[in-house]
C-alpha cells in the first residue's frame, strides 16, 4: 500500500498552446474569429451618387419647366394685349397692256395688277421690305414677274398697290395652244404668287421679320389687250415663314 504523499498528480486533459495571432483586440467576439473582418459593401457610395445625380437632374427639369411656362404665359399675355390679326389681301384688279405672241414661240406680256392690303389689327403695324417678288404663270410657266414698293402699313389701314409686271417667256407648241383654247372659251386660270418681307411692328417697337408666301389662284376671261379681262374667280392661300 502506497502513500499518497509520493504519488504523481495526474496529467491534465488539455494543454494551453500560445496564440500565434498574438492578443486578441478590444473588440474580439469570441463568435467569430477577430482575424476575419466584415467587408463594408460599396454599393452604398454608388447609391448615394445615384441619388445626386437625380437630383441633379429634377432640378434642371423644373428649371426647364418654369422657363417654358414663362415663355407661354408671356406669349399669352402678349396674345391677349394685342390680339394679333393676320392681314387680308386681295387682287382687285387685272389689267392686259400687252399680250402678243412672237413668231420664235414667245410671248412679250405686260400686266398690271392691282392688290388691297389690309390690316385689322388696332396695336401692330407691318413693314413690307423691297426684297420681295411678284410671279404671273400659266400651267407652271412663268409670263411675267415684277416688284412692289416697300412700304409702311398703319394699324387699322387699307393700301392698294398696283404693280407692273412685264415679260417674254418662250412658250412651247402645246402651251400655246392651250393658251389660246383657253383664250377662246374666256376662262384661263392663272397663279400670282407674291413673296415679301414683312416686318411687324407692336405700337413703335420694331420686331422679328418674317417672310409672307401669298398664292391667289385666279380665273380671268381672256388676256386680251383690246378687251378688258373680268376676273372670275379667286382663291387665296397664306403662309408665314422665317
């Protein structure tokens, strides 16, 4: 029987090993090891950066939208205090000086035209420039041509104008004989355009100049120099351009 005195104590379960990693930090969760650590995401940054640029972007919309809700409240504001009118024109008159055909198929012509210019509006007044252009043709083929005067045209104001218009146009076999038919049944059927610069003029103020495109088709009984032509019928056509 032996003492317990000389016994050996008994070896341990577990041996402590040294953490090569050295000490543990502050913040060790003993869950998780502290040499993995959590990645901070990156598409948090772009998201913010989205989010600017949105915002960016809604600002130069509304930016946008009050300087086109200015313009069209202005322009209505405008329209409101001027009430602006398109001018009414007319040809009044059709006058055949010369009208003669040339044994080398063509045509001298001299015509004198007579139109009405009106202005209904009580605030504007226009300005017609003298770069402008007054064409007489038949089937596509042009007789003759000519220019008005400039002029200034008041508010409220009728003007009639008479303009020359002279030529020498060859036209062919078939043209001629459809002219001349024409002539014998008293119905030919003509194209006046005119052409002018128009500017528009609110109380003293001078404004933007525009061109205006005028077509009157009309009808006249014959082109005979020796007999008065009776105008028919008309039909007109506007447009307005820069």
């Amino acid at each position: 029987m032996y003492s317990s005195q000389h016994m050996p104590p008994p070896p341990p379960n577990y041996e402590m090993l040294q953490n090569p990693y050295g000490a543990p930090p502050a913040y060790y969760n003993p869950q998780q090891p502290y040499h993995q650590h959590r990645a901070i995401p990156r598409y948090q940054t772009r998201r913010s950066g989205f989010a600017c640029c949105v915002r960016c972007m809604c600002c130069i919309y509304f930016l946008l939208f009050l300087l086109v809700f200015g313009l069209i409240a202005s322009l209505f504001i405008v329209y409101l205090f001027y009430q602006p009118k398109i001018p009414y024109y007319k040809l009044e008159e059709f006058t055949v000086k010369t009208f003669s055909f040339n044994p080398d198929l063509t045509v001298k012509t001299d015509f004198l035209v007579t139109i009405r210019a009106e202005n209904p509006n009580t605030k504007i007044e226009f300005i017609y420039g003298s770069d402008n252009s007054i064409i007489v043709s038949f089937d596509g083929q042009v007789l003759c041509s000519g220019k008005m005067p400039e002029f200034h045209q008041g508010h409220q104001n009728i003007t009639t104008i008479m303009v020359s218009l002279t030529g020498k146009p060859e036209l062919g076999s078939i043209l001629r004989y459809d002219l001349e038919n024409r002539e014998g049944l008293g119905n030919i059927p003509l194209l006046v355009q005119v052409k002018v610069p128009v500017t528009f003029v609110f109380d003293t103020v001078p404004l933007r100049q525009f061109i205006f495109h005028v077509d009157c088709h009309v009808t006249v009984s014959g082109l005979r120099p020796e007999k008065k032509p009776r105008i028919i019928s008309t039909y007109y056509t506007i447009g307005m351009g820069l």
